[in-house]
C-alpha cells in the first residue's frame, strides 16, 4: 500500500484555503494535510470545527516565522502557498504586505531548498490578477505573459509580484503560479467590505467559485497531474459565464430583493479607475489540466439563491 501524500497549506482559515481544506480532507484515503495558522481567538475558533479531523495536523505558528515554515515543510510532498495579507488592510500597511506576502514566500523557498531532497517537493503559489493591474475596456482582454503593472498605490499587487518573482528565480525544479481572479463571495459580510467601492461600475472580472478554487487545489496534487505543467504561469478563471462587469455582477446579487445596481448605488460612489481585472483569453489551459470547474455561472446563482450565501 502507497503511504499517503502530505500536504502542506497556508491560507486555511482564508475564503480560498478553507475550500481546499475541505476537499483534501474529502481525500484522506491519500492524503494527509498539514495547516499553519495564526493563533488568534478567532483562527482558534474557526479551526476547532476541523481539529479532530485524523487527516489533519494543525501547526500553531506565523507565516514570517522561518522556523514555523521549516517545520511545516519538512516531510511534505506539496507546499500550497495560498495565505496571503490581502486588501484592503494591505493597501493601509503596505510594510506588513510585503513582510507577509514577500516574507512568507521566501521562507518557504528556503525550507523547500533545506529538506533533503528539494526536487521531489512540488510548490503551488497563488498570484492574483492584481498583478496586471487597471484593464478597463476597451483593454479587458489579458492573457499570462502580457507586462507586469500593478495599478497605482495598490501594495497587495506590488508585494505579490515580488513574491511570484522570488518564486520563478528560485530554481526549484517543481514550481508553479496560479493567478486568482475574483473569487465568488461565500459569506454575506464579505458583500459589505468597503472594498467593494474600490472597482469602477465598468470594471470586468471573470470570476470563479470558492468551491471550484478548493478543488483546484486539491486536485493539483494528484498523480495524473502531467510534468510539463510545473515551472509555468497560469490564469484561474470561471469560463465564459462567469465574464461579468460589475454593474451586471450587483444586478445578480440584488435581483433576489427585487431591485438591481442603479436602485441601491449611484456610480459616482465608485472609483472610476485604478483597481484590477480583466477576462482572460487563456483560462480554459489551466482547467484542461485540473478539471475544477464544475458549474456556470447560472447553475451557481440558482444554487445559492443569493450568489453570496453557501
């Protein structure tokens, strides 16, 4: 009998982690999962719904702390960077962006290039669609391998770059940036984060489900993963249904209520450039590989009743 893959995430208290957390558990006849996570209250709390799971190893520590990354590292097969100091706190401190975001990354090279075989470990960063920054129309198309330009002020974007960067130079053998776009919301509070106002009306996104992003993760560690993906860049996107503007993506959510964008907001209320986003030419690569998408955008909608609620 095969002995099981060890798994190691970051992120898992995270909309995207706890998805991935999930679906690896689901797979515990193969794999066993091993979490670092903040010792906060509510990291305590969040993860005690998990804790007597046998798959999964909890390691209390901090993501810029070298010896909490070498630990975790130490004994795994796959390393999925996914946490992040995301925005909008990473705009306010853009010192402890980098020190989260770069920090984290390089630690983990590091611990990858101390085990005694580092070629054998496989390591997933999660990027984002920061990177390209602003891509309003008549622009919005993008692809991997258009330029690099986060858009002005925005620190998430600038410190995410550097990690991605840090991470191609490495020169691991098993390497990989997967790009996250707009992850549909699967908490209602996350519909009232100020951030929501940071986006032009206009802006476009091809969003993906939370629930798409855990299987994602869950299934770039299989075996049938071919090797030619690894030491590439990759877009994490929906498809075709999920390419919404904003004002069509607000009209979705508030339809259930009975009233739409206009009837709520007034456009001059949102930023009118300078945020992120863009619908890819290339997205369809990344899940002729990982087959994790599992619905449209439609199928979604309907499911939730509201496209925020699980």
């Amino acid at each position: 009998m095969l002995s099981k893959k060890i798994i190691f995430l970051t992120g898992a208290t995270g909309t995207m982690g706890e998805e991935g957390l999930k679906q690896i558990l689901s797979r515990s006849d193969r794999f066993n999962l091993r979490v670092l996570v903040r010792p906060s209250a509510k990291n305590k709390a969040f993860m005690s719904r998990y804790e007597h799971d046998a798959a999964l190893e909890i390691v209390w520590g901090d993501l810029c702390c070298y010896d909490d990354i070498l630990r975790c590292v130490t004994g795994a097969d796959y390393v999925l960077h996914v946490g992040a100091f995301v925005s909008p706190e990473a705009d306010k401190l853009p010192q402890r962006s980098l020190e989260v975001n770069l920090g984290s990354t390089m630690n983990i090279i590091r611990a990858i290039k101390a085990q005694p075989d580092p070629d054998a470990i496989k390591l997933v960063y999660i990027g984002t669609v920061a990177e390209t920054g602003c891509r309003l129309p008549p622009i919005h198309w993008g692809r991997c391998g258009d330029p690099i330009k986060g858009s002005a002020f925005d620190y998430y974007a600038v410190s995410k770059i550097a990690a991605e960067r840090a991470v191609i130079e490495s020169g691991l053998k098993h390497w990989v940036s997967l790009r996250q776009t707009g992850i549909m919301p699967s908490k209602e509070s996350a519909a009232r984060e100020p951030i929501i106002f940071h986006q032009p009306p206009q802006n476009l996104l091809e969003w993906v489900t939370s629930i798409e992003s855990g299987l994602l993760l869950a299934n770039v560690c299989e075996d049938w993963v071919p090797e030619k993906f690894w030491r590439g860049i990759y877009n994490i996107g929906g498809g075709e249904s999920f390419r919404l503007n904003y004002i069509q993506y607000f009209d979705d959510m508030l339809k259930p209520f009975g009233f739409g964008f206009k009837d709520v907001f007034e456009p001059r209320w949102f930023a009118r450039f300078n945020f992120h986003g863009q619908w890819y030419t290339d997205s369809d690569a990344l899940n002729d590989i990982l087959r994790f998408r599992v619905m449209t955008y439609q199928q979604y909608t309907l499911a939730r009743g509201r496209p925020w609620r699980r």
